[in-house]
C-alpha cells in the first residue's frame, strides 16, 4: 500500500493546531536521526506560510526546562544532552559512551587540519615540525574526523586533509567558522 503524500500545510487544522504539528514533526524527525538534521530536509516536514527558524525558535524554548537542547551542529539540528548533565551521564554510561581516542599527536595533526584546511601532509609536517605518519591520517580518517579534500595543482597532485561532519558534530560545531580556540582542540586528547 502506497503512503498517502504528505500534508504540509495542514490546512483543515486550526492556526494553533498547525504549529504544534509542525514543531511536533520537526521534533520527531531531529529525535529519530543519527545525525544532525540538515533545515532543507526540515523545511520540508512544515507548511510554506511559516519560516522553519520560527518552529526552532519555538521548539527551543519549549524544551528549556527538559535536560537536553536542540543545537544547530555540522550544519544541522540535533537534540543533545545539557552540559550539566554530562558528568552524570558520563559516569553512568561509561562503558556505553562513544568516544574518540586520540593521542596527543594525533589531536596535535587534527588541530592543523581544522584550523588551516584544506592542507596536504607535507603542509602539515612544515606547521607541526615533524614528521606526519601514514598511520596518524589512518586514524583520524578511519574515526571519521578527516577525509580526502581535492587534489593540490603541482608535483604528484597530492590530495589535501579536511575535516568532516563527524568532526562538527563531535566538537559541538555548526561549522568550521564557530572553530575560533585552537586551544579547543589542543587542551584534551580525548574530547567528550
């Protein structure tokens, strides 16, 4: 059986019933993905005569006094647990948790990435000062954290270093532009 197309305007509802419709099915959508939610796929869930920022703004403040928030990270919107409950958390889920283990170096190499990318290896042993193993790119790009970027023009064409969502969202960033602390990286060699 067919699914019936999908009602955005919600037309033979009253005003304020629509709303919480809409913000109950943005809501649904951010809670059931893995990953933050792009707005494109948002928009789409909601009626064309309201704006998508309204139904988050919304949202957010509804969800205040809840212990967790809805955060615009890697691009998306995602619900996530309120700091002061991290520790908690932390100590209760333990061994749950997914984490990134990282050695220092290998935070060190990320922190160059991020801050200068796209970079080819050769440019980042040129900023770190020392040689970059094959195995520390391994690392971060088997966790996820970095990726191939384009080709640099030159001898041998090598293919730059750039972070990834999972870098955002495991940092807690909407974008490569709310990266301003290289201290951010640098201060932990397991971030949470």
């Amino acid at each position: 059986m067919a699914t019936p197309p999908l009602d955005r305007e919600l037309l033979d509802l009253p005003p304020e019933m629509r709303m919480r419709e809409w913000m109950l099915r943005v809501e649904a959508l951010i809670f059931a993905s893995p990953r933050p939610v792009p707005p494109p796929v948002l928009a789409r869930l909601i009626g064309s005569s309201v704006p998508l920022a309204d139904i988050i703004a919304l949202l957010q403040d509804e969800l205040r006094a809840r212990p967790y928030e809805l955060l615009h990270v890697a691009g998306g919107w995602q619900l996530v647990t309120r700091e002061r409950y991290g520790a908690m958390l932390r100590s209760q889920l333990a061994g749950d948790a997914v984490t990134v283990d990282l050695s220092r170096r290998e935070v060190e190499l990320l922190a160059v990435i991020a801050f200068h990318q796209p970079m080819t290896r050769r440019q980042c042993e040129q900023i770190l000062g020392r040689a970059v193993s094959g195995d520390d790119i391994g690392r971060l790009r088997a966790q996820g954290l970095i990726a191939a970027g384009h080709r640099r023009p030159g001898p041998g064409a090598p293919f730059t270093l750039v972070t990834t969502d999972c870098f955002l969202e495991l940092f807690g960033l909407a974008s490569l532009a709310d990266l301003d602390d290289p201290a951010l990286l640098l201060s932990a060699t397991s971030p949470a």
